[in-house]
C-alpha cells in the first residue's frame, strides 16, 4: 500500500475555502431557483402584462401618456397580415409607438420577423412564448389572432442571466475581501498555536522552567493546561529516569567492582584459583550482576508484549501459582503456604506474567518470617501477603517505582516490572500494610470466567 501524500494548507487558506463554499452553494442555490419557480413566476407576471394591455391597449391611445422611462418597460403592439391559407405573411403593419420603442433599429427588425415567422408556424389561435436576443434583452409575446389577421404584444425586458453576471462578479470580489478577513483571521488564531509550537520545542528540550502566559480564548487555554500538565509529567519521569539510571549503574558498578577486584588479586598472587571462597564470591557476584540485567531487559521488552498482542492466549492464574508454589516449597522448606484458589483465567502474554509473579512471589519469600498465604477470590481478584516486616516508607505504592529502593538498598526493578505486567493485562495492583505484616492485592478487570 502506498504511502499517503499529505498537502497542508496554511489556515488562512483553509479559512478562505470554507468562506467560498458557503458562497458557491448560495449561488447554486439561487441560480437552481432562478431557473425554476422565479423564472416561471416571472414569466407568467410578464404574460399577465401583456393580456392585460392587449385589453386596454383597445380602448386607449398610450402613445405620448408615459414618459421615455416608463416607455421603455411598456409594452407594444404590432399586427400581421395572413394569405388565405394563413401560410404566408403578406404584410406586418407596425405602430408607431412600437417603431419608436422597440423596432427602429436593423436588430430590433430581425427579431420582429423571427417572432412573426414564430406564430405563423404555430396553429394555435392565442399563444405566448419568449426569444432571446443576448444574455441581457429578451422579448416576450403574446398573440390575439382574428381570421387572417394576428395581433402581437411585445415586452422587451432585462433577463436574469445577467443579474447572475453581475453577482458572479460581487461574488468574486466578495471572496477578494474574504481572503483578507481570512488571513487576518488566520494570524490571529495561529498566534496563540505558534507560542505552543514554542512551548512544545521548549519541552523536547527538557527545559522544565519555562513557562506560557494563558490566551483570552477558552479552547487555547485548555490546551495550554494539558502542556503544563504533560510538561509536569514529564519532568517527574525525567527525574525518575536520572535517580533510576543512577541507582542501577551503582547497582550494577558494585558487583562489576567486587569481580574485576577478585581477577585483579588472583593477577597479583594473593588468591589461588583452587580458593573456593574465592570462586563462591565471584559466582555469586556474577550471578547477582546477570540478575540485575536480565531485569533491565525484562523491563525494557514490555513496550514490545503491549504493542504486539498477536501471541496472547488464554493463561491459567491459578495453575500458574500452583506451579510455582510447588518450585519455592523445595527452595524455601521452611516457608509455611496457605493457598485457597479460585479459578481464574485471563488473555495474556504467559512469559511476561509467569516473570510478574515470580518477582512478586520473589519479594514474599525475601521478607516472609514464616508464612504466605495466597487467595483468589471469584470476582478475579488475588490477595498475597506475607508475616514479615511492615513497610516502612511513607507511600507504600512507592514500591512499584523502579528508582525505590528497599532496606536492602535493591531498586525496585522487580515489582516495577510487576506493576508494569499488571497494567498491560488491564489488571491493577496495590500494596498497604496489614495486621500481620504486608499484603498485595491484584485485581484483573477482565478475564474469561463467567
């Protein structure tokens, strides 16, 4: 599939374009009418006019009542003399009011004779029509005939065609003005956009302290307050990151320090390489370092487990703890287990959650005296608590962050990827200080017990 072409457009320019359809629906809009019930109702106004002076055009002598304005817009008269047969014009007799008006002139004489022509071909006894000159002049009809002699009323007036002419230009002119509005519109509406524009690049910099003053439009402001907020956010994360990075490279600086020391003795003589001691500190020291980073790289491929959820299946809590109660009761003989387990199946990643409860099932054993218990309840919820030592910093939930350490000074890179596991299976997790020693409660918001 082809990479789709994006063409941004300034916003004046899209202002400008909302302004010039609303302008061209109008136009379609009255010219659609125009052609329709105005021009009937014009035509029929121009057909009344002409039967109603046919009328009084018998009894009055209009010639010299009106002045040149109103004989312009009044119409005329003239009559056509027919052969026997009504085939042929023999004669078209004009009066003089109508020479005057309408017919002095070679054009005017060349449509009195396609009117004429008209008629004659027409058999009906009274009939009305209409002929174009040019855009602007139009010449309606209407006819009395009486045996072989045919009156004809004529109206030449102005017709809408080029009123729309005419508006086509104003439209025209009008979206000239429209552009200037728009680009002014533009400026003003884009100024408070281009400050943002500022204040986002000022963030990607990780420039914290500064700061953008509120806009006088409501819609702009909310925006400026979700940048504060994001901008807050990520000041908090940026700092957690520094304090985590810090923590992990001295984590992981002492037992590299405690391996290269041993090599570095056994290099100048002071240890033998038969010393078990020896050997036993260096194994346990790699093995705490490969430890450390096998949970950096569990932590870093979660993004990976939440974007790709093509692998999820269908995974047995229940079964899962049952499985790894049974490897900690060899480790940990001493540990005294209380399981009551409801069933409970969820849609999951089946590594990244059987790595989320031996890290947190890890930690129980790490500070269990005596005794875990471990409960799921039926409405999908798991409760694990140990007998050991309460937890003594202020906000308990600070355990999940990856920069808290513990009495033991080890940064919470385990029940960090606990929490983070947790979240991704739309589950939440919570610790809090029981009677009797520590207690967490994990609770899936979806599962497929029913």
């Amino acid at each position: 599939m082809k990479n789709k072409k994006y063409n941004p457009k300034t916003l004046s320019y899209k202002i400008w374009i909302e302004f010039a359809k609303i302008l061209i629906i109008l136009f379609i809009v009255l010219f659609i009418l125009n052609i329709t019930i105005i021009e009937k109702n014009r035509s029929d106004g121009m057909y009344e006019k002409l039967r109603a002076f046919a009328i009084t055009s018998e009894y009055y002598d209009l010639e010299g009542v009106l002045d040149d304005n109103e004989n312009s817009r009044l119409p005329v008269f003239f009559t056509i003399k027919l052969n026997e047969s009504r085939s042929i014009i023999e004669d078209i007799v004009i009066n003089d009011f109508a020479k005057e008006t309408y017919f002095h002139h070679l054009l005017e004489d060349q449509i009195l004779n396609k009117i004429s022509n008209l008629i004659v071909k027409d058999t009906d006894k009274h009939t009305q029509g209409k002929i174009s000159h040019s855009f602007s002049d139009y010449y309606y009809y209407s006819v009395l005939s009486d045996n072989n002699t045919i009156t004809v009323y004529v109206l030449k007036t102005n017709d809408s065609i080029l009123d729309f002419f005419i508006m086509l230009i104003l439209i025209g002119v009008l979206l000239s003005f429209l552009f200037i509005i728009s680009r002014n519109a533009a400026k003003k509406i884009a100024a408070p956009i281009q400050e943002l524009k500022g204040f986002a690049t000022e963030i990607a910099s990780k420039n914290w302290d500064y700061s953008i003053e509120l806009s006088d439009t409501v819609e702009v402001n909310d925006l400026i307050y979700g940048l504060k907020e994001m901008s807050k956010s990520l000041k908090e994360a940026d700092n957690r990151e520094r304090e985590f990075l810090q923590s992990v490279s001295h984590d992981l600086k002492t037992p590299v320090m405690i391996i290269k020391g041993y090599i570095e003795a056994v290099k100048d003589g002071k240890y033998n390489t038969e010393d078990i001691e020896f050997l036993n500190i260096i194994t346990d020291e790699s093995n705490r370092l490969e430890r450390k980073i096998i949970q950096l790289l569990r932590l870093n491929a979660l993004d990976h487990v939440q974007r790709d959820k093509s692998t999820w299946e269908e995974v047995s809590i229940d079964r899962m703890i049952k499985n790894l109660v049974k490897k900690y009761k060899i480790i940990c003989p001493n540990i005294n287990w209380q399981l009551n387990l409801q069933q409970l199946e969820i849609i999951g990643d089946v590594e990244s959650l059987l790595v989320a409860f031996e890290n947190i099932l890890d930690n129980q054993i790490r500070f269990a005296k005596k005794q875990i218990k471990i409960h799921i309840s039926n409405k999908n919820e798991i409760i694990i608590s140990n007998d050991g030592p309460l937890i003594s910093i202020e906000n308990p939930e600070d355990l999940f962050e990856s920069h808290t350490k513990d009495k033991q000074g080890n940064f919470g890179l385990g029940l960090a990827i606990v929490k983070r596991v947790i979240r991704i299976h739309d589950g939440d997790i919570h610790v809090s200080n029981s009677e009797n020693g520590v207690e967490f409660s994990i609770l899936f918001n979806r599962s497929t017990n029913y």
